[in-house]
C-alpha cells in the first residue's frame, strides 16, 4: 500500500496533474512568459526614450509585446511536434535567460557581431564573466520554466491533425504580430528609425537572426582558405652602413585613448611614456570594428573597414606581407583568444609558453612576460632574414574585462580602491575606472619595458615601438560596460582608441622618419584603415598594395 502511494506521488511529481495539455497551449504560455517577462531589457530600454513616456507609449509596449508574442507563436509552430517541442521551448528559454542577463548587466545588445565574440570565447574569458548573480539570473528565468516545461503531459493527436493545429498557430501568430503592428505602425517605424539599438533587444528573437545570419560573413579565424596578397613585396634597399630594422609592434586590448595621460587624461595614466623622448600619441584614431574578432583580422588588412567588412573571401594580411618582403617576423600571443587568423602563417609563440615565475599564475600571464627570453625566441628565427629586418608583434592582454583587477600587478596598482567583483555592476563605477586606469598605467610600464629592451639593442638594430589598441572600451556610461555594440551604435568609448610610436635616433636617422612630424597629426582623424598602410611605410616594403594617402609614417619620410 504504502508503495503504490509512492509510486502515485512519484507520477504526480515527473507529470502533470492535468489528463494532458495540449501543445498550443503549452506554446502560448511559453511565448507570453518570453515575450513579457524574458523581454525586461526591452521594455527598459522603452521606458526611458522621453517620446514614450506616456500612455500612448504604454499602448506601443503592449503592442511591440503582442508583435513579438505573434513571432514567437509563428516560429515555434515549426517545432510543435512529439519529440521537437520540449527541445525548442527549452533551448527558447535558456536563450531568453541569457540574454536577458547580459543585455540587464552590462547594457550590451545581442546581433552577428557579438555572437561571435560570444562563438570565439575562451574557457579563459568565459570563466570571468561567470558569477552568482549570472547563474541564479539564468536557473530562475531560464531553467525553471524550463523543468516545468518538460514535467507537462502533453495530448498529442494524430499527425495530420497536429499538422493543422500547428498551421492554425502559425497563421495565429502571424495575424497577431500583423495586427499589433499595423496598430502601433507610426510608433515602431519612428522607433526603429531613431533608436536602431531597440531592434538588437528583442529577445530571443534577436539572438536567433544573428545565428542565422552568421554565415553570410566569413569570420577569419584560421588558414585555411585564405588568399595571397601582397605577392610583389620588397624591402626597399638600405644604405650600406644601415643597421636592420628592430620593431616591436604592440596590439593593444581593450584601451581607449580618452584614459591615456598622453592624449590629455585628466589622471597621469601614462607617466613612464610621458617622460621618454621620441614618443609621439595620436588621439584621434577610431577602430574598425568594437570587439577583437572584427577589429583585429581588420586593421591587418588592406581593405579598409567598409570593404573589409563586404569581403567576400578570407585574404592574408599585414603580417604576411612583411614575411613575403624578406622581414623576420615573430608573433607572441597574451590572448588566450589567440590573433583570429592573422599570425597564422609566421612563427608565433602561444600564451601557454609564456609561463614566467612571478608574472604567471595559473593560465594567465602578466604582458611583461612576452618580453622574457625574446632574444632566445629571434634567434630561432632565418638568419637571411634577420639582417633584413625583425618584427615582433606583442598581443597584450591589456585592459580585458571584466576583471580588470586581474590584469596589473600589485606593485602597479594607483588607483584604489579597485573594483575586484567580476560582476561590474555590483561596483560602484568609481571603483571600476581605478580597476581600468591600473590596466593603462600597467601598458605604460609595459610599454616602457619594451622600449629599454629595444634601447639595449641600439648596437646591432635601428629600433622602433608602434603601439595600436584593437577597440575601446565603456566604464558604466549610460549603463553600458565592457565593449561590442553595433559598430553603428557603439558610443566613441567603445571606438576611440590609441596609437602611440617611439622612434630611437637610429631608426629616424636611417628613415628620416621624426617623431615629431607624426606627433603633428596628433589630433587628426585616424583609423584602422591607416595600420596597414603605415606600417609598410615605417618599414620600407614597397607593393602595389601600399597607399601612400594612408600611410602616417611615409608621409613624414623626408627627401
């Protein structure tokens, strides 16, 4: 007796008390608890645009939520089948959670672009931004729908009849999503014009027409199918007394230019820099893309950001060229998000092997550590090319988020107190501009280190130092953090970044390249699209690639 008792309660807690539901019924409520409740960030969003703060933009919000219930009711009608549903809703719930968190947390929006900063994460960068606040956010609006979901005993029919209840919840849907616009149709027009953000707020919705419309561009990530460029590259011809070039080009992360002492900071950041003759900062320099996986394959190409961004193949890049020229060329990598294709074809030093005591801890490393042992690392590179000229590219882990805390020493450290949660919105922003104004004094003194390093080395190289962040970064202006927005909507934060370069006499000598002339161009509009270009210029390749309108460097190169 006392079994079959067990054995009832043991029903009534993996089924639903109910004979059975039917799955429309099951669809509505799930795309209801979506369209309102998983839409949080939406409906914030429309709260504070001043042209809905009234009745008439209530009537809009109940509206743009019956134009999304309509959507969801649409597209999960495909899916209402036996063994589909459950997994649909599931996957519609969890996405929804997630999505929901991040866009509350740090203010971003969900389209292509971040999908595939999200595809291109490491266990490394996904770690940090795991947190308590993250995981019961998830599990109560994601995971416990989720289990109720699949405790539901469902009435399924025959499938020609299943067929045409789901076409009947389709064209339901369909005429729910139509009328709700049709209603609010000068509103949402006028929305979506002005504030295009609101569209990459739809959730999930927004999340599954960026998967879908990710193959379209092809995301440069690896060497295969990648097409030559540059085939014609040459060094010009030295001077017979012309020592060989010594480059350290550094990849920032993550730096805005608005934080450097040297660009008019109102904190010094920037001390080590600001002492050392020959340095020359530009300030007025915009990226090509908000993340590292569209800023990074970008600045290293020739195309320029608009054309880049329309390529139609993968094609090899800056780092390329200088290696077909004849140039010894060295990438050595701080990211664990590796250098998204471009150093796939030069000898390169991954993030693992840096292991340094006292600047490693665990998988993470201090950007000082690619300065140990750097001797030892160019001279394993082709003697041939070595006396033409070394180019080591440095990929700092820089100013990475959200834990920023992580990512300068102790004895570094300026500003405090610092933010030390991962969660940034639980800081007051105060705390979080000391965390990140450690990261820029710490690329000082990284940047400084690397010069005394080229210094020494004056007896056998010309040397020079080419610092250029990949994006930017927001702080909590306007309850956005960290980076990502669509290019379009991104504020300056997150695209105005830093170009910094020290020339030593012997390097201006030999290319009759000043530090002052490029530190005329200080407040010049800038941009990726320049990198390339100028970079061949600093060091004398000579292709049919190179614009001499684009390059800040040749143009200072006097007769």
């Amino acid at each position: 007796m006392w079994s079959a008792f067990n054995h009832r309660q043991n029903r009534r807690w993996f089924t639903s008390a109910t004979p059975g539901m039917r799955p429309a019924r099951l669809v509505m409520m799930v795309a209801l608890f979506i369209a309102t409740l998983g839409n949080l960030p939406l409906w914030r969003a429309l709260a504070g645009l001043p042209e809905l703060g009234n009745t008439r933009g209530v009537l809009f919000g109940i509206g743009f939520a019956a134009v999304i219930l309509g959507a969801l009711l649409l597209l999960l009608a495909l899916f209402s089948w036996r063994w589909l549903l459950k997994p649909a809703l599931t996957l519609c719930l969890l996405a929804a959670a997630a999505g929901a968190y991040f866009m509350l947390a740090y203010g971003i929006v969900i389209d292509r672009t971040m999908l595939v900063n999200v595809l291109l994460t490491d266990s490394r960068e996904a770690r940090e931004l795991i947190n308590w606040q993250m995981l019961a956010s998830i599990a109560l609006m994601g995971v416990l729908p989720a289990l109720w979901v699949w405790r539901q005993r469902l009435a399924w029919p025959t499938w020609p009849r299943q067929a045409l209840r789901n076409l009947g919840l389709a064209l339901f849907g369909l005429a729910l999503a139509v009328a709700a616009l049709l209603a609010t149709f000068q509103d949402f027009a006028s929305v979506m014009r002005n504030h295009t953000q609101v569209r990459y707020l739809i959730n999930p919705l927004n999340s599954f027409y960026a998967l879908a419309i990710l193959p379209q561009q092809p995301v440069q990530r690896s060497g295969q199918n990648v097409e030559p460029i540059g085939q014609d590259a040459r060094l010009s011809n030295p001077a017979p007394d012309a020592r060989p070039p010594l480059i350290i080009a550094v990849l920032g992360e993550t730096a805005r230019a608005d934080h450097f002492g040297l660009n008019g900071y109102a904190r010094d950041t920037t001390p080590r820099l600001g002492a050392e003759p020959g340095v020359a900062s530009l300030r007025n320099v915009w990226s090509c893309g908000t993340n590292t996986a569209a800023s990074v394959p970008c600045m290293f190409s020739p195309l320029g950001r608009e054309a880049f961004n329309d390529r139609k193949a993968n094609y090899e890049g800056l780092v390329d060229v200088l290696q077909r020229a004849g140039l010894a060329v060295l990438w050595i990598d701080n990211q664990p998000g590796g250098c998204k294709g471009v150093c796939d074809r030069v000898p390169r030093v991954n993030y693992r092997e840096l292991q340094t005591p006292g600047l490693c801890q665990g998988d993470e490393c201090l950007d000082e550590a690619m300065l140990k042992n750097l001797d030892e690392r160019i001279a394993q590179l082709p003697p041939e090319r070595r006396e033409r000229g070394v180019v080591v590219f440095m990929h700092q882990m820089g100013s990475h988020g959200p834990a920023y805390y992580l990512r300068s020493p102790e004895r570094l450290k300026r500003f405090t107190p610092e933010c030390r949660n991962h969660a940034l919105q639980q800081c007051q922003r105060e705390q979080i501009v000391n965390a990140y104004d450690n990261t820029i004094a710490y690329t000082d003194a990284f940047l400084g280190m690397a010069i005394d390093w080229l210094k020494q080395r004056q007896d056998r190289y010309a040397p020079a130092m080419v610092y250029l962040s990949d994006h930017g970064e927001s702080l909590g202006e306007n309850n956005l953090y960290l980076h990502g927005l669509p290019y379009r909507i991104a504020p300056p934060e997150q695209k105005r970044v830093p170009w910094i370069t020290w020339l030593s006499p012997a390097f201006s000598q030999q290319t009759r390249i000043t530090s002052d002339c490029v530190a005329a161009r200080r407040d010049q509009q800038l941009s990726h699209d320049h990198y390339f270009h100028s970079m061949l210029g600093l060091l004398g390749v000579q292709t049919a690639l190179h614009q001499p309108g684009s390059d800040i460097y040749g143009s200072c190169r006097t007769p």
